[in-house]
C-alpha cells in the first residue's frame, strides 16, 4: 500500500479508514469494499474494460484482436467479435450503451455497434501509434488526435471537418460547455481547451508536476480532469485552467487510474495491483483492495458510480460494488 496526501487540505487524516458499515449495492448485493470475479475473457493481454451505460455489461479488449461483451450479472460473455479493429486502449461508448466509438494501436477509429459488432463508421489512421479519440455529447461527431494534429471527424458526412495542429501528443480529450469546447492533457504538460465556436487557437495552462503525464480521466460533463503522472495526481478545473488539489504518491509509482462520471471518486492501482478508492471531496480513502493480476492495467467506474471494473496483466477481470 502506498500513502496519499492531500496536500491542499492537511488536517485530513493521512491514513484515513474505511466506513465501518459497509453499504449494499442494489445491483450486485456486494458489500463495499468487496469485489467478485468475472472471469478470463482474452488471454493475458488485456488493453481495456468499460462500462455501457444503462446496461449490465461491459466490453473488454485483449491484444489478440479479440473484443468480448460480457454480462456483469451473469459473469458471462455474449459476443464475441475479432479482427485488428477491435484491439483498443482508447473506448468511448454513447450514451445509450448500443455503440462504441474505439481506437487502437495504429488502425483505424471506429463507431461500431455492440449488437452485431456492426462497423457504423470508420476514419481510416495511418501509422498513428498516439491516436486517441472521444465522442461529441450529441453523437454526431468525434474528436480524433494523431500525427500531431486534432481533427474533428463529422459522422454525417464521413470527412474530417476541422483540425488544429498541437505541440505535443494528447493523452486524453473530453468535450465541454455541452459540446462546444475541447479539453485534452498533452505530453508536455499541458492542458489545453479549443472553443470550437470560434476560430481561434487554443488557450493552454501548464501542469505544475516534474512528471511526465501517463493517466488522464475526464467527467462525464469534460469540467475536471484526474491527470496522474508517475507519481503525482492533479484534479484539474478546465473552467479555470488550475488545480483544484495535488496528491503524491510518495515515489510509489501509479498503474491505472479512473475518475467517476460525477467527479466525486477516483481509482487508482499502485504497486503489487492494491487499487485505492478515493473521495475527492474529501480527501479521504474509503478503502483498498487487491486487484487482479500482478498488475492492474485498466479501471474503470460505472455512469451511476456505483461499480468498478478492474482487469488484471493476468487477463482477468473483478467487480468491485464502490457503494
């Protein structure tokens, strides 16, 4: 386990503990703090686990090309679906949980159906290995960043509609103001926002950390961001461009992060996979336990925050009732 200040308010308690009365998930029937596995769904080589809103299921990517949805209720799986397009880190489901908008390791950015594993719409990338993308909150529209550039990709028409040259790669993108702005985290330690409105450049703030930025997450409204480096973890307001608060990890290197769709819980895994729950209107650690694997490569927190996902380097996955 590795301690966590909360730098900007310190008479919070260093260690703080874990509610005594657990509470009890109306989903699962899991007490907090305790978690259930689902299962292996792809071999080892397990990319990234995510949530479809309004659903009970999740899709999972494995290195081997192969997508799963699994059935969280039942700890079973579905569908099945393989093929080069359906090996993604980045995972962006819309808001009825019936598709995902999906990008990979130097393939092409895909809207894809969940159902039938249907190819909706598809922005053909060429040897992008930062390509990363995020979905507009009316759906019709993404916004695709590779090869130094963002673009604004319009469904509709099937073409790139705008695009802005960056400085650096971007690690993650969030739409904001209700679609009108895009925020992402660069590289270089920036975060940046775009008024798409206007035609303007962006406006950038730099990230007051001597780290390298790994780990962004973003709210579900784009207004905070959870940006982790190696061993430091900033909330970002994006309306005012600054820190809202500063962790460390105190040289114990972070793995994973997520961040609820509120903005009021964060996830993280440090070393030997203990992934830490976190309240950050508090400052407060609710709990830890042992994820999956040696390594916990990928967390990720339900739309009602109730749940979290966490799939381990061993390929397996665990349900965790956060509520």
């Amino acid at each position: 386990m590795f301690a966590l200040s909360w730098l900007l308010s310190p008479a919070l308690p260093a260690h703080p503990q874990a509610p005594s009365q657990p509470l009890l998930s109306a989903t699962l029937g899991l007490h907090r703090l305790e978690s259930r596995p689902l299962g292996r769904p792809n071999g080892n080589n397990l990319l990234s686990a995510t949530f479809l809103p309004g659903t009970h299921l999740a899709v999972v990517s494995a290195g081997e090309g192969i997508a799963s949805v699994w059935d969280l209720d039942t700890a079973k799986e579905v569908h099945r679906y393989t093929g080069p397009g359906y090996i993604f880190e980045t995972v962006v489901p819309t808001a009825d949980g019936r598709s995902v908008l999906t990008a990979g390791f130097k393939s092409n950015v895909h809207l894809w159906e969940i159902a039938s594993g249907r190819d909706l719409r598809s922005l053909p990338v060429s040897d992008a290995p930062r390509l990363t993308a995020t979905l507009a909150p009316n759906g019709t529209q993404a916004a695709v960043s590779y090869n130094g550039s963002i673009h604004l990709w319009t469904f509709a028409t099937g073409s790139i509609q705008r695009s802005l040259p960056i400085s650096a790669s971007a690690s993650r993108m969030a739409f904001t103001d209700g679609g009108r702005s895009l925020v992402w985290v660069q590289d270089d330690a920036r975060v940046c926002r775009w008024n798409l409105q206007a035609q303007s450049a962006a406006i950038c703030s730099g990230l007051k950390m001597n780290d390298i930025v790994t780990f962004v997450a973003a709210t579900r409204d784009g207004r905070r961001l959870l940006i982790g480096g190696r061993t430091t973890l900033i909330l970002w307001d994006v309306a005012n461009g600054s820190a809202l608060h500063t962790w460390s990890t105190h040289n114990s290197a972070i793995g994973s992060i997520a961040l609820s769709p509120a903005g009021d819980l964060a996830l993280w895994c440090g070393p030997g996979s203990i992934v830490h729950l976190w309240n950050l209107t508090t400052g407060q650690e609710l709990g830890h336990l042992k994820g999956p694997g040696d390594d916990t490569v990928t967390v990720n927190i339900s739309d009602d925050g109730s749940l979290a996902l966490l799939g381990g380097d061993d390929g397996t996955l665990r349900l965790w009732a956060l509520r």
